[in-house]
C-alpha cells in the first residue's frame, strides 16, 4: 500500500484514495454490488483500481484538450502573411516552402513553361488554437488563388536591344541557327569555313506574358527581314519584275533582294511576290573557300578598209571569253560578297580575240542626194515592173541569197519599218522631194522609224516574209505616192 500510495502521489492523486479508504463498506457494496465479505485486501484492490481508472481519465482528458480542435488552449503556431496580410496558419513552417514547390512544380506542368513566383511570403511564430490551424492541402489551396507568379522566358539581344522573346533559351538558341540557316542555306555546306554575326548577339533570361513570347519561326522571320510588316503581290498575266516593281515605286534591284530565291527572268501567274525589302537586325558573315570558273574577257582587233564607212563592221571572226579555274576565300554579308582573296588560279582556255573590219570612209549626209544607187548589187531581176498575170507589179523583184546586205538606195528617213500584211518585213525611206522607196519580203531590219539614213547604209536582209516565192528583195520607187519603174531610177539623177 505505501509503495501504490507513493505512486498516487506522484500522480497528485493522494487525497482522492484518502476518500476512497474512508468509504464505509456498507455503501461500496451497494455502488459495485458484491456479495462476498470486503476483506482488507479487496477494498485496497478496488481502491487501487478506481483510482488508477481516474488517474489515466485525467491524464488522457489533459492531453485531448491540449491536441484536439475541442481544445481551448492556444499552442504554438507559425503565420502566414503577405504584405502584411495574414493568410492562415501552420503548425509546421517547413509546409509553406515545400506547398510553394510543389504549387510551382504544377503550375509550370500546367502552363509547360518555366515559371517564377513573384509573391512574396513571410513566416513568423504565433500561437493558435487546432480549429486555426490549416491542412496541408488547405495552405495549398489558399496559395493556389492568392499567388502571382510570372513566365520565365529568354530575349535576344542585338547590341542591347531587345528584338524579341521567345519560351526557352534552347528556343533563342534555335532562332539564331535559324537565320544563319536562311543566309548559308544556298552554299556547299563543305565550303563554309566559318559563320558568324557581324552583331553582337546576347540570349537573356526575363519575365513575360504569354503575349509578348513568339515562336521560333515568328521571332527568326522578324530578324531577317527587320519587320514584321508583310506585303505580297500575286503575279499576273503580262507581269515582270521590272512592272511590278514600277507600279510599287521599288528599285528592280529592291524588288530582287526582297525575293531571294526566285528567279526573277522566270516568274508565272500566281507566284506570290514578297514587296518588302528585307533590312536584317542581323547581317550573317560567312566565310567560305570556294572554288569557280571565272570568264576572262577577250580583246577585238580592227581591220582598216577604204571601201567601207567608219561606222560600218563587219565580225569576221567571233570572239572567245577565256576560262579560268579560279581557288579563293570569299567573304558574304547576307549573300553579297564583301570580301574576296583569291589563293590561286589555273588557267584552263585562253580568250581569243574578236577580228573586225571596219572602213576609213567618213558616211555621207544622212539626206537625199537626189540619185539613186542599186540597192542590192550582185542581184538578178526575177520580175519586172508592170503588168503581170492578169495584174500590176508595183515594182521590181531582185533575187540574192537570203541575209544577204540590202543598201538604201539614197539618203532619207525611215517612214516604216515593220511587218505589212503581204509585203512581209518591210521599210519605207523618204528621200525628200516628193520621192520614197520600199524594200520588202526582209528577213531582218535593221534601222527603225524617225532614222535617218545615208545613201548605202545597209538597212535589212534579203528575206521571203510576206507572200513571197523565195529569197529576193521586192524594190518600188514612189513619185508624190504613185509607184514609177525602178528600172528608170536607178543609177539616174532623179531630181
Ligand atoms: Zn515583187
């Protein structure tokens, strides 16, 4: 009894035994109903029982009310505040950095993006009651709507300035092989020896809206071309590149580097024409080793003839480019050559000269001289002016070898030279004095209207264009419009 007695003690239950002992036995029979005689021994029994029963009552009951949301005492606690605004309470402040984490973790699965949380939250000790404290899955939801966070994304930076922004810094990476890829796409991958930007470009880390971030293809397109304006035209029928840019005020060389890899001699109805001149944010240098055939020009060697006028010639012998094989180190700026270093040169043909003859004689007047000269000499009469099977012959048929030199017969101008119906090719001289010549069936013309003409200038080629039976030179002579027989002109002073 003294050592249970000992152990009550400790548990400051003493006095509560005390009364117990005292109890008479008549009523503790009553309260636990037994039968059989209360030895001392049986009541120090129950005694002991009962009062282990409200020692573990009272102890239990002490840390319920401690532990449990019934309970109406305050325990340590941390809050949660941001900018001073408090948002809940935890038990544990390791739980605000680890629900942050994993808010970021989803949030960045969510938007598949990098992203920075920009609230700020402080943690400081408090005191709260257990129905004050919040779940772990409550914080996280409290931070979920509370939180303001923002895209991490990556600009590039050309001379630091901002030309654009894309999601990650693979991403702007990306862009910049891109436009080295647009600028060496036409080149022999084997010749690049080095590319590189004549800017200096730098990728940086910033925050973003979803808005202000392009997509690879967007932010490379803008950098080569410089904008993001678009303008295109849609080629139709009768179009060149020489009217289309004349109708949009752009130099035919603006209108090509705005087309790079069209073929500008070769364009087709409905091709989509590009009529914005790209100015690049960046100019890409590529140096490369090149190996090319390059032409070498030929020289051309005059004759001197009597017989001929000074502003005649005639090529006796075609001349030749010569052919070099040419090693070098070339440098390109967006496609133009700025810088060219040859490292050697094989010569593989050498050119070969033009030969021309040319005459001595001074041309006479460009006018009439009121005689008529043969204007094909070498050549046969094959039909008269006149009458002629059932018709008139309005001149004098001459037959040469087609190509062969037809002279005009006097001075003058060129009233016509052009295709007429039967005549074929045709050219008509006025020879002032109410006097004109016609020289028809031409293969070639060589003088134009509003020309004027010296006596013997070679003006057309024997031809058979027009109604004709073979290669000859139909020849009228006009007096104030009425045809008159050549025949009687020629070699005569006419007026
Ligand atoms: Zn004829």
């Amino acid at each position: 009894m003294r050592k249970l007695n000992l152990t009550f003690k400790k548990l400051n239950v003493t006095e509560s035994i005390k009364i117990f002992k005292q109890f008479p036995e008549k009523k503790l029979r009553q309260v636990i109903n037994i039968k059989f005689p209360l030895t001392k021994q049986v009541k120090g029994a129950i005694a002991l029982t009962c009062a282990t029963v409200m020692v573990l009552s009272a102890s239990y009951t002490s840390t319920y009310l401690r532990t449990h949301e019934n309970n109406v005492f305050s325990t340590d606690s941390f809050t949660i505040t941001e900018n001073g605004k408090e948002l809940c309470k935890v038990r544990d402040a390791e739980l605000l950095d680890s629900t942050l984490s994993k808010l970021e973790k989803n949030l960045e699965s969510a938007y598949q993006h990098e992203i920075a949380i920009e609230s700020k939250y402080d943690i400081v000790p408090s005191k709260a009651k257990d129905n004050e404290i919040v779940s772990e899955t409550q914080l996280y939801e409290i931070l979920e709507t509370n939180v303001n966070y923002c895209m991490l994304a990556y600009a590039i930076n050309i001379e630091n300035e901002q030309v654009g922004i894309v999601n990650s810094e693979y991403e702007a990476k990306s862009v910049i092989e891109e436009v080295k890829d647009y600028f060496t796409k036409n080149y022999d991958e084997k010749s690049i020896i080095e590319v590189a930007t004549a800017e200096n470009v730098e990728i940086k880390q910033v925050k973003a809206v979803n808005t202000d971030i392009k997509s690879v293809e967007e932010l490379a397109n803008y950098i080569i071309k410089g904008t993001d304006e678009e303008q295109k035209y849609i080629v139709e029928a009768g179009d060149s590149y020489w009217t289309i840019a004349g109708r949009h005020n752009m130099t035919l060389d603006d209108l090509i580097s705005a087309n790079p890899g069209s073929d500008s001699e070769h364009i087709q109805i409905g091709d989509e024409l590009n009529l914005i001149v790209p100015k690049p944010f960046l100019n890409v240098q590529v140096k490369r080793k090149i190996t090319q055939e390059e032409k070498t020009p030929f020289e051309t060697e005059y004759t001197y003839v009597s017989y001929m006028f000074n502003d005649e010639q005639v090529v006796d012998r075609k001349g030749k480019y010569g052919v070099s094989q040419i090693e070098a180190l070339v440098t390109e700026q967006n496609g133009i050559q700025i810088a060219k270093e040859v490292l050697s040169e094989e010569v593989i043909s050498k050119p070969v000269n033009e030969v021309v003859t040319t005459g001595t004689q001074d041309p006479p007047a460009k006018k009439g001289t009121g005689f008529f000269i043969n204007p094909l000499p070498g050549s046969m009469i094959s039909s008269r002016f006149g009458s002629r099977s059932g018709g008139f012959h309005l001149g004098q048929d001459m037959a040469k070898s087609a190509g062969s030199s037809i002279k005009a017969a006097d001075g003058g101008t060129v009233t016509y030279a052009g295709w007429s119906g039967s005549y074929g090719y045709m050219i008509d001289i006025d020879h002032g004095g109410g006097f004109t010549t016609r020289y028809a069936h031409c293969s070639e013309l060589y003088v134009s209207v509003g020309e004027k003409v010296y006596q013997g200038k070679i003006i057309a080629a024997v031809g058979s264009t027009g109604v004709s039976s073979g290669p000859h030179l139909h020849f009228e002579v006009r007096k104030y419009g009425n045809v008159v027989n050549p025949a009687s002109y020629i070699g005569i002073q006419y007026r």
